[in-house]
C-alpha cells in the first residue's frame, strides 16, 4: 500500500491535469449545481476515484481510451469490487459520452441521487 503522502501528491498532480472532459463533467458537478457535494480526485485506500458524493456513496469515473484495456480487466474487477464492498455505487462514463451526450450523462447521474 502507498503511503498517504504519496496518494495525495498523486491526487493534487490528476486534480492539476484533469482530462477535458472530467473539467466538463466537475463543471456541472462542482458548488452542490446537483443538490449534493462532490469531490475530485478523493482516494479510498490506493484508489483514486475521479468524482466523490459522500452523501450517497457515489462514484463516477470517466475513462477515456487509454482505458480500455486496463477497465476490461481483471485490475478493473478487483478495483470495482473492492469499492462496491466498501458500499460505493459506481457509475462510469466514457470521454465519448461526455463530449457528444453531456445531458444524457447529467441525466443518469440525477437518476441515481
């Protein structure tokens, strides 16, 4: 397991190199525009997940194609599992739904709040 300092430096390094999409998608996110508080790049264990509502134990994540592989894997089953039994929903969105169906995607997200 990484130490705490390392994950947070980790997070302050994604949170300054965000990917376009995920600057869209905490555009929509950000200052509770859903009713409910996220955060960016929070961490359980050595697992940083790209949007956090500690309210209803929801994370989203957004993946783009240098994720493809590593999400079809056995890495991603475990990393899925081990969020799921710490009790978080996951839901996931690919850059291309981002940048081509944003409402749909906003849409899903108020669906599960």
């Amino acid at each position: 397991m990484e130490s705490p300092n390392i994950i947070k430096q980790l997070r302050k390094v994604l949170r300054k190199n965000s990917t376009p999409q995920e600057i869209i998608l905490w555009s929509r996110l950000e200052k509770k525009q859903l009713g409910y508080k996220f955060r960016r790049q929070h961490s359980f264990d050595n697992y940083i997940v790209d949007f956090y509502c500690k309210e209803k134990s929801l994370i989203i994540e957004v993946d783009g194609w240098q994720h493809k592989e590593e999400f079809s894997g056995e890495r991603e089953k475990i990393r899925t599992e081990f969020l799921e039994n710490k009790g978080f929903n996951v839901l996931r969105f690919w850059n291309n739904e981002i940048n081509n169906n944003l409402e749909g995607v906003i849409l899903r997200i108020k669906e599960y709040l």
